[in-house]
C-alpha cells in the first residue's frame, strides 16, 4: 500500500448510527436531514437566469410560426445531455428540430461550416460558449436567432447580446456551479412554467447526469444541485442512461463510473454523432446497436492507451523539470485521459501534446498549484481554455521552448500543496459490517462527487478468506464470509500470491466504498477496494 491513509475515526465496535453520526460531523454537515433529503425550494427562481425570458420569447414565437430549430450538442456527457434535453423537449411542440454536434474535443461554433444550418431558423446553442462572435455574427447576419445556454466563464469583454440571447448560470445567478445540463432543464422547466406544461420532469435524469459528470459541487453549500440530481436519480426515464446502467443501481457512481467513460470514448474517439443519436432514440434495438458501438469506442481508446502510454512513462522518467511535457502521434483525442493517468503516478503538472502544424496542441494536467490554467495563460505563449487543473493547450511551435522555461522558473518558486495523505471516514472490523450500516452507507453516497466525495472505509481484521474472480481474471473477489465480497475492479493482484496468503490466513485489510448487490442471486455486502494491504499486523 504506498498511499498514505488518514483515518479520521475509529468506529470498531459502534452501532451503526453512531458510525454515521460522527462520520457527517467530521464532514461538517449542518443540516443532516436537509443534506440526506434536498427541497423543492432548493431549487432558484427560474426567472434569475438572466435573458431567460428573452430566450422564452425566442423559442415560443418560433413555435407559434412554426420555424425550424437547430440543437447543437456539445460533446462531453453534461453537452450530450443538455442537448438530449433541449430536443426532447422541443419535439412534445413541433416536429420541426434538427440536431448536431461537435466532432471529437471540439467545442462551440468555432471552425464549424456553418453551411449545416442552412434552413435554420432558430439555434441554440447548448453547454459551450466561443470566444470570439464572429461565427454568432455570421449567423446572426443570415437570419437565424441564436440562443446560447451555457455555464462557462463569460468574457466580460465580449458583447455576446449583440449576437445571441445567452442564457448561463455565470450571469448575475446565485449557483454558478450549475452545469449547461442544468441551465437547459431549467429553461425548459420556465417554458413548462409559461405554457403550463409538465414535460421538463421528463428529463430531469438528464440533468442529473450533466451536473455530476461535469464536476459540479454537489456540498451541502450547492443545495440546487443536490435537488435536481436527487429529483434525476428518482426519476430514470432515458432509455440510452437505463440501457448502459442496466441492472445496477442509479447513483452518481452509475453515472460517473458507467455513463460518462462511454461518452467520453466515444468524443475521444471522433464517434461524437453516435452518442447523440443514442440518447435521443426510444427504440429499444436502435439503443441496444448504438450502445454496442460505444462501447467498441471505449475498446479502440483502451488498446491507444497500451500502445502509447510506455512511451509516454519512458519520456516523462527522462525528464527532471517543474512541468512534464510529451508529444503523442495519435489520430484520437485521448491525450486528456493519458493526462489523468499519469497526474496519478508522476504527481506533477504535466501537457500532453501532439503536432497541430505550426503549433502544439493537447491537454493539460495539474496538481497542487492552484489555478494552473491562468498561471500558463499568464505567460501570453500558449492559451489554455478549459479548468483550472485540466484542460485544452494550444501553443506555437516557436514559442514552445521558452513557454516551458518559464512556467519551469515560476514553479520553482512555488510550494506544491498536495498532500500525500488520503483521509478516510472510518475504521471497522469487517464483522461491522452489516446490512444497516451498508444501507445508510449508499443512501448518503447516493449524491456524491465533488465537494462531497463518497464516504470511505478502512476495513480491518480479515483473517479468515477465499479468493476468487470475474471476467477470467479482470476483477478480483476476496471472499471473507458467505455474505460478504471485498471486489478489486480491473485488479493487478497477484493471484497465486493471494492465494497462498489465504492459505495461510494472512490477514488483509482494505480501503474502499461499502456497497451492497445481488452475486449469483444471491444478496451480498460488498466493499469495493481503492487499495489493499497483506500481512497487517
């Protein structure tokens, strides 16, 4: 086990409500009934998003003079959903709505032939934003009325209102952490609102898919989004998210951890189009078909990855710098997730790149130095957009060098942050493990990501154990009782090792999330391991 390990509290022994008890107060929830249970009136006025009812004009007058409307998706699981939610809910009025997307990581107007929305006559725009109007001017000067819902940062010096009608939670709301999926449910819920409809409930799963795969706080601080995503995990309607959840349960780790890698293979790969036909079909062999093809995405990304990635850990234990920087010959856009899992290795800021010509273009990784994307941006040689941590990089060829030199010498300067320790909740034996603790467990991480991790566990005094597996081999099942599993997904364990500890009952102990599930049929207790030991003590 080379991570470090915290433990915050020792609950060997205690009954499960006590567990959960001080579990919550060292998380410095408030409000435990509010937290575990959000209100309808958590959610803002509908009327506070700015130009909301500009846009409301827009839309219920192309209605009315039965104009054509244009969707167009981003391409992330948050700009896939926010687009899926616009059409789906544009269709309950007219028949006239067409719908398009990005290809591969590109975002917004920006370089599209705009030559595909010919006989368009309203566009909206949903969860990206261009930098610069000229693309909104074009359009605008054609004819067609834009509308842009969105949630990225706003240049203030851009007067995007002489083009568009933009409609964003950055704009004078109080819960900017709301995603474009978010944005557009509740401009649809404002329509339902004045055309005293109720189909925006529809695709309230949506929404909730937007929010927790775009990172958004979902805290106690961020009580908006903890009501819609609550509201979406109640309410599975979308047969593309029922499909590739299946039969497991509905939660933010189904979303996360199922709904979103799919997705994201399939932008990364440049297959945008199938992920948005998928989660606007309701035929159940046309969802089953496009799923497959997603997944045959997510498998051409999965064998990129073992080509490339060796070089890449060749190249970066070569270098010595502040920043660690590569260059990848790849025709898919993978260098994002390359990035994320070297950042889990190296610990260190690091831009993968691939040659764009007469410049480098690619993704940037970051830890433990604030805002990382301004700090580069500062240097006016390269521009960034994107997150603070994670996000796009284009930089001239001629500037590359010096452009590294002096992010290097700033760094230098600087004190990394990061922690090598990892706090977990809670210690317990593995006989505290019982179906009561396991349910209240999963009830509060049923609303989990950022701003609020799920809840973890050490699991101690495993002594007595069977060792098995799933998928010839893929994830490891330790099996201490007959109700019990400890499952290590895409495991390398030494299985012959492990077998030989269990023969020897050599205890173990394991960090993870406790979850609960049917095997064969039969109801279990489940751990799923982030890391274990052999041989404690």
């Amino acid at each position: 086990m080379d991570k470090k390990y915290k433990v915050l509290f020792d609950g060997r022994g205690l009954y499960e409500q006590e567990i959960i008890d001080v579990i919550l107060e060292n998380r410095g929830i408030k409000d435990v009934d509010h937290f575990l249970n959000p209100k309808k009136e958590d959610l803002l006025p509908l009327n506070s998003l700015y130009k909301i009812d500009e846009a409301r004009q827009v839309v219920e007058e192309g209605i009315d003079s039965d104009k054509s409307f244009g969707i167009f998706f981003d391409v992330d699981l948050d700009g896939v959903s926010s687009g899926a939610i616009m059409t789906r809910y544009l269709r309950n009025y007219t028949d006239r709505v067409s719908s398009y997307i990005n290809t591969g990581k590109a975002h917004g107007l920006i370089e599209q032939d705009l030559e595909q929305f010919n006989g368009i006559d309203i566009l909206i725009v949903v969860d990206s934003l261009d930098k610069n109007t000229s693309q909104y001017e074009e359009l605008h000067n054609r004819g067609v009325q834009i509308i842009v819902l969105d949630h990225h940062a706003i240049d203030s010096n851009v007067d995007y209102d002489k083009y568009v009608t933009l409609v964003s939670s950055q704009r004078e709301y109080d819960n900017p952490n709301l995603s474009g999926a978010g944005v557009v449910w509740k401009f649809c819920k404002y329509l339902d609102e004045y055309f005293m409809n109720d189909y925006a409930d529809e695709y309230v799963d949506l929404a909730a898919c937007g929010i927790l795969a775009d990172v958004c706080d979902v805290s106690e601080d961020s009580k908006e989004n903890r009501y819609i995503v609550s509201q979406g995990l109640k309410n599975l309607k979308n047969p593309a998210v029922k499909k590739i959840v299946g039969s497991y349960e509905f939660n933010s780790k189904a979303i996360l951890f199922s709904v979103a890698p799919l997705i994201n293979a399939c932008c990364r790969i440049g297959r945008n189009n199938i992920a948005m036909q998928l989660f606007l079909s309701n035929e159940n062999k046309e969802v089953l078909a496009l799923k497959k093809q997603l997944e045959e995405c997510k498998e051409i990304q999965a064998s990129e990855l073992e080509r490339i990635l060796p070089s890449v850990y060749e190249d970066f234990d070569s270098q010595n710098g502040e920043v660690l920087y590569t260059f990848i010959d790849t025709e898919y856009g993978i260098g994002g997730v390359i990035g994320n899992k070297c950042l889990e290795i190296y610990n260190r800021p690091m831009f993968i790149l691939k040659d764009c010509g007469d410049k480098y273009c690619g993704s940037m990784r970051s830890v433990g130095y604030g805002d990382f994307m301004a700090l580069c941006n500062n240097t006016e040689l390269a521009v960034l957009h994107g997150h603070e941590q994670a996000s796009g990089i284009e930089v001239e060829k001629n500037k590359f060098e010096e452009f590294i030199n002096v992010v290097n010498q700033q760094l230098s300067s600087m004190e990394q942050t990061t922690s090598d320790e990892i706090e977990v909740d809670c210690e317990i034996n593995i006989e505290d493990m019982t179906r009561t603790l396991v349910d209240k467990v999963k009830e509060i991480n049923k609303i989990s990501g950022a701003g609020f991790k799920p809840i973890t566990f050490k699991v101690v005094n495993i002594n007595e154990y069977g060792i098995g597996s799933f998928k010839q081999g893929k994830h490891l099942v330790i099996t201490p009782s007959d109700y019990i599993q400890l499952i290590e997904w895409n495991t390398k364990a030494d299985y012959e090792a492990l077998e030989d500890n269990a023969l020897m009952n050599d205890p173990i102990e394991v960090i993870g999330e406790l979850d609960s599930g049917f095997f064969a049929r039969k109801f279990m207790l489940k751990v799923i391991i982030s890391d274990l030991k052999v041989g404690v003590a």
